[in-house]
C-alpha cells in the first residue's frame, strides 16, 4: 500500500470532501481541469533542458494546450523519439523503425 504522504485529502469549503486520493491522481484531475495535458517524452539519451522546452512548445502549439511533460530515457530505442499522450502514441523511435524494415524484409 502507498504511503499517506503520496495521497492528499481533498476538502470543500475546509472540510474533507472525500478520502484520500493518490497525488498522481489529483494533479491528473486537476491538469484535466485546466486544460492540460499529460505527455511522456521517451528517448535513448537524456534530453538538454533546451529540447526539453523544444519538445514541450511544438506539443503544445499541435494539440493548442499546454503541456505538463515528462521525460524518461529508455536506451533500448537506440534513437529517435516516442511521445505519449492521452490514448496516444506516436513512435518514431530507431528501434521500431527497424523492426518495421526486418518485418518488410521477411515478407518479400
């Protein structure tokens, strides 16, 4: 079981409105209300600061919200990039491109 520390007592009016709710959940909640959205970034090396804030705006200016980012390196990609978002995901990573290639390549 989670930590009390990792949930947050969501109150109305200075009173608890409902039992403890996990904080992920919460901020998910309340990005949605905002008009936020969630994206995961996944590349083979660790991003610069600078395409960090790259990756963030051209998301932000395609879906025309703002974007709450996170960011994750997986080195099996090899390269290239896999954003998800929603029920979205867009991977454009070396990996699966190359799998796409030995998949071609066995049905010719």
């Amino acid at each position: 079981m989670a930590d009390r520390r990792d949930h947050v007592l969501v109150t109305r009016n200075g009173k608890p409105a409902a039992a403890l709710v996990p904080i992920d959940e919460y901020e998910a909640l309340a990005d949605a209300a905002a008009g936020r959205v969630r994206a995961t970034v996944t590349s083979a090396i660790e991003l610069t600061p600078h395409d960090r804030d790259r990756v963030a705006d051209e998301l932000s200016k395609r879906l025309g919200k703002e974007i709450r980012l996170r960011v994750e390196v997986d080195p099996t990609i090899l390269g290239g990039l896999k954003f998800q978002y929603g029920d979205h995901l867009v991977d454009a990573s070396v990996a699966t491109r190359l799998q796409q290639l030995r998949r071609t390549l066995a049905a010719s």
